[in-house]
C-alpha cells in the first residue's frame, strides 16, 4: 500500500466545491505539492478582485498556488518540473492538453457531479433538477483528452429530494463527494480501481444555463414550473411577468388543485393554477425587493382568490 504522505498530489480546482474536495484531501493526509487555479475575477457592483475559493484555502495552508491563463508551453514544462504522482481535477474550468495528462504515473482524476455518462458539461446538477430526476452522483474518473469522456473509476448514487433546488442539492453533493473522491484516489494509488470506459452511446450533455431560460409562464404544467425553480434556484432564477416587472420564483411546493393558467387559487398560502395541476409560491423576490414569504407578497398586493397572474 502507497503511503499518502509518498504520493505527490497536484490539485486543480477553482469554486467552493474544489475548495472543500482539496481541503478533504490535505485533511486525509495527501501530499498536495501545488494548486492551480483561476485568475482571480472582479465580484460585485464594486468589481473588487477576488480570490478564488482554492486560491485562499491553498495559501492558507502554505500550499504553492498557480495562476496560469493557459495550462500550454510554460504551465506545462512547470506541471513537468513538479513531477506529480497524481493530478486531481475539481471544476478547474480548463481543458488539460496531453503532455498534461501524460504526466502523473497515477494519471488524472476528475470529480463529476453526474453518473456519467448522463450530464456530460457544466451543469449537471441544473439539468438533473429541471428534469424531474430522482437520483443524481458523483462519478470520478480518468482525464482524456475530449469533455468528461475518460474511464470511469467509480461512481456514488444520491438521491434527489422532491423539493431540493440547485443550492440544496449541490451542498449535499459537496459533502458526500469530497470524501468519495479521497477514497477513490487511495484505490487508484493502491492498484485496486476497476476502471471501466463510458458507454458514449447513452451520453447526454448538460450545457450552461443562460437567463433566457429562466421566464416561464403558468400554462406550463406545475411538475415542469417546479423543476425549473429547483433548478435555477440561485442562478438564473426561474420568474415569470407580472405589472410588466419580474416576479422571481426562489421555493414552490405541488398542490393537488386545478384551475385556468395563473389563477390564483388560494391567497394564504398563495396557490396559484398551472396547465396542469397546481403550485404554492413558497418564497418569491418581486423586483425590487427582497426575498419574501408568498403569502406575504399575496397579501401585499391585494390578491383575491380568482384573480390571474
């Protein structure tokens, strides 16, 4: 059995969840040689620079830290030079060219937030969510050179609750991932992994979600205006238009009723009809204003039962 401490790690990763994967690793006693990372970004209306959550765990933790804008010519011959074991790749957000890949005698791992090869792309928990599925995963597997086509080395199942939006579902994905994929890494160090490639026949891909997805109007039916609320709640929020203003959707719960599209069936809580079935608007953020009960927004704008949003 290869000794943790023996084992060269190198980490790339940028948001919070390769923030919590690296930490897992130096935690479980992996030798993390270096980090790479984005460059930091301005956030907010100030646009004040900010780290990326890696960068200031890694600095932290006296872990060397690279920036690099390209991972060719100069980041390669330094990834060379540092001579890892193994690469661990977390939502970095770069492609890793062959010499790259080569590298590592281990090779290079990546966490996915799917059963791959279902979700292949940059949002696999989104999509999981707006479709109405009932389990999602993580799967860790080998780098190739295409987009999350590699071998698979294992896979852990998770449930997805009924009413869990994006924000939920990625924090619990966070916490049971970070610990599967240290454990994975000791079995591909040790020689006991069972690789097995994709099946690319049953690839489906998860692209980025854009803001012109997040309007929706109530002829939809309640199951498909859930879903999308679960889905895109942070980012880009699902809303629909009401008084020419966006009203955004943040928590919604299916109600057994019907009515005429947007009908508004109840005032305490706020139900409102769909195409097909009926929804409870939990929380909403009306623009303008902050985060608030559905209830309390009914009541602040005079609902009465029948009226049509």
């Amino acid at each position: 059995m290869n000794n943790k401490k023996d084992v060269k790690v190198l980490f790339m990763g940028t948001p919070e969840i390769a923030k919590g994967c690296l930490e897992q690793l130096v935690n479980d006693g992996w030798n993390v040689i270096g980090a790479f990372t984005r460059e930091d970004k301005p956030v907010g209306r100030k646009q004040i620079m900010t780290p990326p959550p890696v960068k200031v765990y890694a600095m932290e933790q006296n872990i060397p830290v690279y920036q690099p804008k390209t991972l060719k010519g100069e980041a390669t011959e330094l990834i060379k030079e540092l001579a890892p074991d193994l690469i661990v790749v977390v939502a970095y957000g770069r492609i890793l060219p062959k010499e790259v890949i080569d590298t590592p005698k281990f090779g290079c791992l990546n966490l996915h937030v799917s059963l791959l090869p279902k979700y292949r792309g940059a949002a696999p928990i989104q999509w999981a969510l707006i479709n109405g599925d009932k389990e999602t995963g993580v799967t860790v597997m080998h780098i190739d050179e295409g987009l999350d086509t590699g071998d698979i080395v294992d896979v852990l199942p998770i449930t997805i609750g009924e009413d869990e939006t994006q924000e939920e579902l990625f924090s619990d994905v966070e916490e049971k991932g970070k610990v599967f994929l240290s454990k994975v890494c000791e079995d591909v160090v040790n020689g006991t992994a069972i690789c097995k490639p994709q099946n690319h026949a049953e690839a489906t891909l998860a692209p980025p979600l854009t803001k012109e997805m997040a309007l929706f109007g109530f002829d939809n039916t309640a199951e498909i205006i859930h879903n999308k609320v679960r889905g895109q709640n942070p980012w880009p929020s699902a809303h629909f238009i009401y008084g020419d203003k966006k009203v955004k959707v943040l928590k919604t719960k299916k109600v057994e009723a019907s009515g005429k599209p947007g009908e508004i069936l109840s005032t305490k809580p706020l139900v409102v009809a769909c195409g097909e079935g009926a929804l409870q608007l939990v929380t909403v953020q009306p623009e303008g204003s902050k985060a608030m009960d559905g209830t309390a927004w009914s009541l602040g704008r005079r609902f009465n039962k029948g009226d049509i949003l």
